[in-house]
C-alpha cells in the first residue's frame, strides 16, 4: 500500500475509465518470475536495449523509468520528469510505441537494490498507463500472464503538484520510508545475488490455425543466424535436458525454452512452404 501511494503522489492521478466497454484486439503470454518478496517481475526492451526488469505495478499510476536507464537511452525527460519511451516491448512479443515514462528512481526501488531484495537490479515499474490498456489474467501456478490488448488507450496522467514542487508536497509517507531504508541498510547485510541471465532466441511467437507460427525474427539475433525466418510453423523442440517434443501452442513452447541459458542450443522442427527441416539455435546472453 504504502509504495502505491508514494508513486501515486510523486506520478499524479489517472484519468476517467473509458465510457465504453474496450475490445480485445490482440493477446500476448507475458513470462514474469516471483522475486523472493513475491513481486512481479518481468523484463522489456525500451528502444531496443536491454533487456531491463520491471515490477508489475497495479497501483503505480504511470510508467517509471530509472534515471541511469533514461540517461543511457538518450531520454530527456522535461520540467515534470515525465519522458518518451519510443518503443517498450515487454517478453512474449508485446510491443507498445511512444509511451509516456515518470523518470526517476522512487525510493522503494532504490530501497529494494540496495539491500538485493528482487535478486536482481531493478530498473524501473510499470504502471497505470501501460497496465490501463490491457485485461490480465494472472495466475501465479503458471509461468506467464495473459495480457489481452484493448483497443483503448488510457489518458495521461494529471499530477498533483505543479513541477518542482513534488518534493514539498509530497505526503509525510515518503520522507519516513526514506528513513527505514537507510536504517534498513545498517541491520541487513547486502547479499550478493547471483543472477541467471535467460537465454537470447530473439524470435516473436503467434498461435494460429497453422499452429505456432514464427511472426517475427530480430535481425542479428541467434535465430535470424541460424535461419528461421518469419512464417516458419515451430513443430516440435528439443532441449538440452529435455527430448524432442511437439508444441502445439506458444505456451507450451515458451515452458520449454524459458529456462535455456546462454550458450546452449534449441533444436527447433519447422515447417516452411509445406517443407519440414530442423533448425538449430544457440541462445545467445541478454534475455528473450
């Protein structure tokens, strides 16, 4: 509660719900992971770097983006602190364009990286304007969400204090939680956390009445090196502590691989212009 509330007061207040029901016009499986205090983490690229981790948010009213991560971007946020990410693309093949980013590092999340607490660096939350333009359906027995695009887009956020006057208005909240993560810092000893970076497959995943279906393929990724190309049908996969098996879905193809680290390979059985070969992909650092 008290870390909406401190977002809500440095973001501002989201606008009206939509006057009509919205409509499903696309639906994405999103990989995320619990961290250890039992936050949402998934993991984006913002104008094709990365891949970052971000916390899933529901009571965040905007997109925050940490201030080192907007610095290497080339953000340039203005009086507001309120910035343009060109293109935020979230793992299972979601991408948005031109989304508007608070940049600054909230004291939680500040809070949370210096005493390890997400087991990995933590750049940023997503919020109220990113989340507003989907339906989730969220299941923590499963390895990913199902995020339903809505063809609506929420409007931007109304602060609550002019620019430059966040700090002395903000509520008493912020400067006490200030106060218990320094003092946290004295009693808990900073963990060193080793992280396992995912695998890099760098392909976009759809499911279709020819079954899984390669919808895109990054340029220069492992894949685009190894030879799948946009189309190929993805019939079964083998990895390298599990034997060949059919897919039939992007879910069950995403259980397979989300696990592959740097290095190993996939061995992937498609099917090209009613052709079937095997194609072999080592995954490469840097997440999907």
């Amino acid at each position: 509660m008290l870390f909406s509330l401190i977002l809500l007061a440095l973001g501002g207040l989201p606008g009206p719900l939509p006057a009509a029901e919205p409509k499903v016009v696309a639906t994405y499986r999103v990989p995320y992971r619990l961290s250890e205090t039992r936050h949402l983490l998934v993991r984006a690229r913002l104008n094709g770097k990365g891949p970052f981790h971000f916390i899933v948010d529901t009571g965040a009213p905007m997109l925050f983006v940490a201030q080192e991560i907007a610095d290497r971007l080339g953000i340039r946020p203005g009086p507001d602190r309120i910035g343009t990410v060109e293109r935020l693309q979230l793992e299972g093949g979601l991408i948005l364009t031109g989304v508007a980013a608070r940049i600054e590092d909230p004291v939680q999340l500040r809070g949370m990286n210096a005493m390890g607490l997400a087991e990995t660096k933590l750049d940023g939350v997503l919020g109220y304007n990113v989340l507003a333009r989907f339906r989730m359906e969220i299941d923590l027995t499963r390895p990913d969400m199902v995020w339903h695009l809505l063809d609506y887009v929420p409007p931007a956020v109304r602060p609550i204090a002019p620019p430059g006057r966040e700090t002395q208005d903000a509520p008493a909240a912020m400067a006490d939680m200030e106060r218990l993560v320094n003092m946290a810092r004295l009693f808990f000893s900073r963990q060193e956390v080793t992280v396992r970076q995912g695998g890099f497959v760098g392909i976009e995943l759809s499911d279709g009445p020819g079954g899984v279906t390669v919808r895109a393929v990054l340029p220069g990724s492992p894949a685009a090196q190894a030879g799948m190309a946009p189309g190929d049908h993805v019939r079964a996969i083998t990895t390298p502590d599990q034997p060949r098996r059919p897919v039939r879905t992007v879910e069950e193809l995403q259980q397979r691989v989300a696990r592959i680290l740097p290095g190993k390979s996939l061995r992937f059985e498609i099917e090209r212009s009613g052709r079937k070969r095997e194609i072999v992909v080592t995954a490469g650092p840097g997440g999907f």
